[in-house]
C-alpha cells in the first residue's frame, strides 16, 4: 500500500486532491495530511474522509525542519504531494516577505527532508519514491491576446507578482534538485482550477458570495483580463495521472482550451444564480448586472494566461473533462447549496470546527 504526504490537504486544490483519491483508490493508499492551517486551511473540506483509518492529520508547518523530518522518520511516505503555499496574487502584492518564506523556504525544506529519507548511501534512491511539485501557469508571466499564443513547458520563466516569483523560485529548486541529486520528482504547471471549497478571495467565490449577499461585485481594470479555467477535480486527477504516468524529473502544463475574459465569468455568475433562486426571494431583485462595479486595476496585473497542454495529452493521456459550462454551473449550485460553508469560511468558524475536532488529539 503507497503511503501519500500531501502537504496543504486542507486548502482549495488539497483537499479536492484527497477528496478525489479516496474515492479513487479507497482503502488502497494511505494519506498524511501536513497543513499548518493558516486563514486558507479549512479541515471542514475534508469531513468526508476525516475518519477513515487510512488518513492522518497532522498540523505542522513546511517550514518546521524537526516536524518534517519527524514525518518522514515515522512513516515510510512512497509519494509527496507538494500543495502547500501562500496562493493569492493581491495579498502576494500587500504582503510578500511570507510567501518566500513559505513557498521557497517551504519548498526547500520538503525536498531536503524527502532526499535525506530517500536517498540510499551510493546517491540512488529507494525504489519507487516520487515527489510531484505542484505550481502554476503563472511562472511564465504574461500572454498578449494573440489567440495562438500558448504557454508551453518550454516558455521562459518570467513572473511578475511576488506570488508567481515565489512559485517560480521554488520550481527552480526542484530543478536543482532533479539536476544535481538526481532527486526523483515532477513540476506540473497549472492554469486557475475553479469547485467546491475554494476560499472566497478568489475571484469565483468572492462573486457568488457578495452576489448573494447583495454587494457589489469588483471587476479589476477593464475586466478584460483573460484566465485559463480547470475544474478542480480534473486536476486533481491530471496530478495523479503524472505521478503513475509521467516520465520522472519532466515538468507537465495542466490547462486546456477554457479562456475566459473576467467579465465573462461575473456575468455567467450573476445569470446563473438568478436561475437558482427562487422569484419569491427577496435576493432576487438585487441580484443584476447593476452589481458589477469596475475597481482599481490590480498592479503589474498579468493580462492573459492559456495553455496547450499538447504533452500531458500526448504522453500520458489527460484532457480536461469538464467544460467550462458545465463546471462553473456545477460549482456555482455548489456554492449556493453550502451556504454554511461560506458561512463558516466568512465568519472564521472553521478555526473553531478545528477546536472541536482535535482539541483532545
Ligand atoms: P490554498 O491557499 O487554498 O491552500 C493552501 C494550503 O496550504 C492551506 O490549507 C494552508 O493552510 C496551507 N499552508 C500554507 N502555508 C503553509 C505552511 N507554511 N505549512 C503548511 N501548510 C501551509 O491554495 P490552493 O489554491 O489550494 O493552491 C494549492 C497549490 O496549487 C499552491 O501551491 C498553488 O500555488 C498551486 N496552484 C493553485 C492554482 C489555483 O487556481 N488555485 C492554480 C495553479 C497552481
Ligand atoms: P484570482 O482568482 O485572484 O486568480 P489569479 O490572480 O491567480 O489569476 O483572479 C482571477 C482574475 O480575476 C484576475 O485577472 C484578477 C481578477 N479579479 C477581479 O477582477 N476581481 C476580484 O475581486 C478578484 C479577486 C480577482
């Protein structure tokens, strides 16, 4: 049985990871959850797993040596998955010193402890450990609008927000590590994943929640700016497919083909949740296109980011599943029928789901 580390499990894309591997592999594989818990950490995510024998949770922080190490000493961990990272562009800008000490230091300390418990004396490594780095599209900066052009795995790095040069900086470190130790790893790459359980900062979320709720909703700029959309649950699978699939020390784009300009997905939002409600609820009549409110653009703001993901296709067999009209119906009715999550996740409550549920462990 492969015993998995996955690091920030209790965040957006960890926890749909989790979520998606039980149902996949069920009592087949073993899960170490390693989350520090910050404001993005929400163990509510994972009610649906939480007790199974063959999952752990454990709170550390990626950047904690001796916890990392302890880890590792205690469990002979097969697979990393490496989720964890301070993820929001906007706060990268208000506030970057913590996301180089958490995605690069963070990182740093994943591989040096991974190395150490895998490597054998002659600088092999032990059978079968793989440790697959997850990052971002972002890394390669800035397309224009020209319709033809894609990020590609060979696209030069150039990020521009402290977040993606944080991320760019801890990509190269795995490279570093894959070309001096031989460590065995992947990088995938992927393009902005929208579902279930993503915090309300990003853009989806935060516009079905103050739609709900009657506020405003802030299109940066001229709302023009494009994204690449992934269903979450897609990558989730695309992160799998690449640790049993994938050719070792190969860096995989995981996107495809579902470019939307920001304007688009706030009216497909506002269009969407007037046909969830009912004629009867006072939301209702609130509830048009006279919300949106053009803010402030963002600095330094990335215009458009798309990616042909022709080599994860080609060697291992992935494309996205889900159209985009579909999943963002899907995740809209997600939203609107948790609204206690939100409620939860808006009032900070989960820190105290955390309380109740492991105070006594
Ligand atoms: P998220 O912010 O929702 O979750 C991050 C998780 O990491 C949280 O649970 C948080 O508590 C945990 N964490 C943060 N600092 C930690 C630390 N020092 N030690 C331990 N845990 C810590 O992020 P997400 O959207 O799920 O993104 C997950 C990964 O995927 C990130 O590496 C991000 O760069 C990458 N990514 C995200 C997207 C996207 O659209 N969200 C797209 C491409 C790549
Ligand atoms: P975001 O979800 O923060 O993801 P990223 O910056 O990593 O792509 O933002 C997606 C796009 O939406 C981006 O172009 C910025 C824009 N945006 C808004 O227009 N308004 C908002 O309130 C937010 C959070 C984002």
């Amino acid at each position: 049985m492969k015993t998995y580390l996955v690091t920030g499990g209790a965040g957006f894309i960890g926890s749909n990871y989790i979520n998606y591997m039980f149902k996949k592999y069920g009592n087949d594989i073993r899960i170490i959850n390693v989350d520090v818990l910050t404001y993005a950490g929400n163990l509510e995510n994972l009610r649906d797993v939480e007790g199974r024998d063959n999952y752990t949770f454990i709170r550390a922080d990626i950047c904690d040596r001796e916890a990392i190490d302890k880890i590792f000493a205690e469990n002979d961990i097969d697979r990393v998955v490496h989720f964890a990272a301070e993820s929001h562009v906007d706060r990268s800008i208000t506030n970057p010193e913590v996301f180089v000490k958490t995605n690069v230091l963070g990182t740093a300390t994943m591989l040096n402890a991974a190395r150490k418990a895998w490597e054998n004396e002659d600088g092999t490594y032990k059978e079968g450990k793989k440790f697959l780095h997850v990052s971002t599209d972002e890394v390669y900066g800035s397309l224009d609008e020209d319709p033809n052009a894609f990020f590609y795995e060979t696209t030069p790095y150039s990020p521009h927000s402290p977040y993606s040069a944080s991320k760019a900086s801890s990509d190269m470190l795995v490279k570093a590590y894959m070309d001096t130790y031989k460590f065995p790893a992947n990088i995938t790459n992927c393009s902005n994943n929208y579902g279930p359980y993503q915090f309300p900062e990003k853009l989806i979320p935060l516009i079905i929640h103050n739609a709900l709720e009657g506020k405003k909703l802030p299109v940066y700029g001229d709302g023009k700016n494009v994204r690449d959309w992934l269903y979450v649950e897609d990558h989730a699978k695309a992160i799998d497919m690449v640790q049993e699939k994938g050719r070792l020390f190969e860096t995989y784009n995981v996107g495809g083909h579902n470019e939307k300009q920001n304007i688009e997905i706030v009216k497909t939002i506002i269009d969407t949740l007037r046909e969830e409600l009912d004629d009867s609820d006072p939301r209702k009549e609130h509830l048009t296109y006279d919300l949106i409110t053009y803010v402030t653009d963002r600095k330094g703001h990335d215009r458009r980011y798309a990616i042909a993901p022709d080599k994860i296709k080609a060697e291992i067999g992935w494309e996205p599943e889900t159209m985009f009209k579909d999943g963002i119906k899907k995740t809209i009715k997600w939203y609107f029928e948790n609204q206690e999550w939100m409620d939860h996740v808006t009032s900070g409550d989960y820190e105290k789901y955390y309380e109740k549920m492991y105070s006594n462990r």
